[in-house]
C-alpha cells in the first residue's frame, strides 16, 4: 500500500491498461466469460483483477441486481481500474486491495469467479485456489486462464532468449509462464478440493505493431516482465530490439507483428 502523504505510482499499472490490456489480456477475458456465461443478478469475482477488464465484460451480464467484486493485490491496478471501469446502472462493481490467499468475503458468496493470468504469481497456487473454492456457493464456476509453457509463447520466448544471451536475469519474465503444464494445474486444482475440473490447452495471437513495440510494452506495463527488461544495458538496448525482432520477423507483415500465444483454460467447480 502507498505510504500516508505519498502519491501513489499508477505509470506501469496505466501502461498495463494502455498497451496490454487491449492486446493480451481482453481475448482471453472475452472468453474467459463466454465460459461461465454470468446471468442477470449473480455475483461475480475478478481475482488478480488488474485494471479490470473482466470486470467491465462482466457488468453487463449480470444486470439487473448483480455484483462484481474486483480483487488484486496492486494498488495501482485496483486505483487505475476505479477509473477506468464504468458502473452501469443496475449493478455494483466493488473493488478490493488484498492478497488472494485471504480474502474479504464470507463462504459461499460468489455465483463465478474468474482468474485470469494470476495463478502463476500466487505464492501458493493450491491455497489460492482453495480460497477462491471456499467463496464459491454451491454449484459455481471457476474459470481460470494461465499462459502455456515458454515455448508455446513465441513473443516472450525470443525476449527469454535475447535476455539470456545477454546474462540479464529472465527469472521475472518467466514467473508469467510458469504454470504452463496441465498436469501440475490439474493437481492444484485438486489438492484445493475443487471438483469437475477440465482443463485444456487453447492457442490464439495478440497483434502488435512491431517487435519493439512488444518489448517496449512489456517493458512499460508487463508486471513481472518490465523487472526483467529493465535490466537490459541502456547501450545494448539497440542491438536487443534488433535481435528480437529478427526472431519474430517471420511473424511480421506489411505494419505488424502477430505473435503466436499459448495458453491453458481451467474450468472447475466448488
């Protein structure tokens, strides 16, 4: 939390929104609610919410009489979503600052809860999603999307690659890929005693004007990703662009990059 009298930093929480939002993380939130398919008054739950966007895809669903409670433990995202999320007539959207192994809510309140790209940063991924369990009623959907293994990310592999070759460590850019394995999601799924669990493995793209622009926007907003990138040495910068985008340029056309992305889709109940 920001310090009494101290204004808090939004700048990479508003580069999320500006640059990621809109390229990596709106996709999957789209789909993420076409699968739980929320209904005119249930209450919903974003954990790991950022700014929110499956909050604001949520809303209209669930009016009249709804709610969406959004839950990240960044004040800046949960500052930046309380600007940017809209509250349409006829529902609640309440935001919340807290850590997504204890949350603020009683048993058995959520109808739907979603985490998309948020299990991978959990301290413990079977206690957070044993939390998200014990705040589902009976009969809830959980979806949950994580990024699949580095490989199946091309983007973000040729960065790892550009970033190892230089000796920066890559460690924080790859805690976003780290839970790309069925098998290991599914045993955390299980030991947090949710039931129905099926889990499969999507792929897509996100489209972006060029390599640099991919890496500049990682670099700005990525939340675990911007830590690795800002270690690259101000006078090897050129020459890392140059080196990723030569990797990426098979995915290029005429005035963009489409980048090849993979990920898991976690569908479970209480």
């Amino acid at each position: 939390m920001a310090e009494a009298g101290k204004r808090l930093d939004t700048t990479a929480a508003e580069a999320y929104e500006k640059l990621l939002v809109p390229t990596l993380n709106a996709p999957l939130a789209a789909e993420a609610i076409e699968l739980a398919s929320p209904r005119p008054g249930e209450q919903v739950l974003d954990v790991a919410c950022g700014t929110g966007i499956a909050v604001r895809l949520a809303l209209p669903r669930v009016v009249p009489g709804g709610r969406v409670a959004g839950l990240d433990f960044d004040p800046a995202m949960i500052a930046v979503a309380r600007a940017v999320v809209p509250e349409p007539p006829g529902v609640s959207v309440t935001w919340h600052c807290a850590s997504a192994q204890k949350m603020p809510f009683e048993a058995g309140t959520f109808d739907v809860v979603f985490c998309l790209q948020g299990l991978q940063f959990l301290p413990d991924c079977t206690a957070g999603l044993a939390e998200m369990r014990r705040v589902m009623k009976a009969g809830a959907r959980l979806v949950a999307i994580v990024w699949n293994a580095l490989e199946h990310c091309k983007g973000h592999y040729a960065i790892v690659q550009a970033l190892k070759r230089r000796n920066v460590d890559a460690a924080p850019m790859l805690k976003a890929l780290s839970m790309g394995d069925a098998g290991t999601l599914r045993k955390h799924a299980g030991d947090a005693g949710l039931r129905d669990v099926n889990i499969r493995a999507e792929s897509g793209s996100a489209c972006f004007p060029s390599a640099r622009h991919f890496v500049e926007a990682l670099a700005a907003g990525g939340p675990a990703s911007r830590h690795a990138l800002s270690n690259v040495p101000e006078n090897q910068r050129s020459g890392f662009y140059d080196e990723v985008r030569e990797a990426l340029r098979q995915y290029e056309d005429k005035d963009s990059v489409r980048l090849p992305l993979g990920y898991l889709v976690l569908v479970a109940r209480p």
